[in-house]
C-alpha cells in the first residue's frame, strides 16, 4: 500500500461527518500480489474502487435520512463504502459487497477513520451463483449498469439476495442501461418508479442522473 498516493476528506450529512481515506486520484495502481488481476481486473480499472464517483455522493446523501428501521440492507458495488460508512454511523444492519479485493481493505480503514462498528464485507461478483450471504430488505448501488452484459448480472444478484419484499435503491448517471435493467427487473415482479435528479447543491457539477426505485 506504500505506493499509492491517497488523499484524506471529509463529508458532511448535517451533523454527521463522515471522513474518508480515498485514492489520490484514478491514476493510482497496486496490484502486486496479482490478487485483482487474477479476477480479470485489469490495470485501468483497478483504481475505479477508490474514488468517491457522484453518484455514490447522491446516494449517501439519500441513506443519510432513509426509514431502515428493521432492514437489513446490501450495498452491491460498495467502492469505496460512503453509503455503507453513513449508514453504519446510524447503526444500521449493514453489509458491502465489491468485486475489488482491495475495497475490503479500505472500507476497515475508513470504518476505523470514523470510530464506527466493523462493517461485513463479501468480495463476490453479479454471476457468484452461491455467494452464502442471504437476502436483504434493502439493495442499493450506485452507477453500477456500465456494461451491457450488467443488466443481466446485476439484476439475477438482486433477484438471488432480495427478500420476498425487498426494497432496491440504485442511482445511476445516465450511461444508457437503466431502462433495460428496469424491464428486466419489472420481469421479476418488481413495482418500479424513477426520479430524474437534476443538479444537487452538495456537489460541485452538474449532475443529470436517476434514481431507480424497485419493490416487490
């Protein structure tokens, strides 16, 4: 871990802070015990895991005051953990997922950064046909679909791991695959609604995305 360049944040929910330990920038690469490309992560995307993206921004901010009384909730895709971090400081029953061994590694660090309780962590991919960690009441994500072949994985994981009526949460930027993924998720018996979201004042673009709202 030497070698990567990190930068230190933090994030402000009114009066919770949450503070982070992210890679510096998307340029930063340590793979040398061959852990991730032996999963068929390639060199360009490792670093993808390690940075706070928009959308996961959007996300945290609408975990930040979401009904989880009772739920036990998945993050699928975690990253670098910020929705994951937010709601744990709310005590919440959670637990992270990411195809990126080294996300595991951080999501304890940044865990520790803010004094909370140690989060369960899976390292397991969309097409895992037993991954052992159960169903959820709650499943979200954020900009998860930016491939095509992510429809069909994406949503066959959240039809393996959703209770009988399970919730799913997903914020997606606009790549152009969540109207697919809705009709396949509407295939499995899913109510859908979407909300445009248009520019927030906690991030400092424009942002154009949507949030993709599923229930059984």
């Amino acid at each position: 871990m030497s070698s990567l360049r990190v930068r230190y944040q933090t994030i402000e929910y009114g009066d919770v802070d949450i503070h982070l330990r992210t890679l510096r920038d998307r340029q930063q690469f340590d793979d040398e015990d061959g852990a991730a490309e032996s999963l068929g992560v390639s060199p360009a995307s490792w670093p993808l895991f390690g940075v706070v993206w928009d959308s996961s921004t959007v996300l945290s901010h609408l975990m930040s005051d979401y009904d989880i009384s009772g739920k036990r909730i998945l993050e699928v895709g975690c990253g670098i953990g910020l929705s994951s971090l937010v709601l744990n400081q709310r005590n919440a029953d959670i637990t992270a997922t990411d195809y990126n061994p080294e996300a595991e590694r951080f999501l304890e660090q940044n865990v520790s950064l803010n004094q909370g309780r140690a989060i369960p962590f899976i390292r397991t991919g969309w097409g895992d046909l037993d991954t052992g960690i159960g169903e959820f009441d709650l499943i979200i994500g954020s900009d998860l679909l930016y491939e095509p072949d992510h429809v069909e994985l994406l949503s066959g994981f959240i039809q393996q791991h959703a209770s009988a009526t399970g919730e799913v949460i997903l914020v997606d930027p606009g790549r152009g695959l969540y109207a697919p993924f809705s009709r396949q998720m509407i295939s499995y018996g899913y109510d859908y609604q979407h909300e445009q979201i248009r520019t927030v004042d906690y991030l400092a673009k424009p942002f154009n995305g949507h949030l993709l709202m599923f229930q059984r």
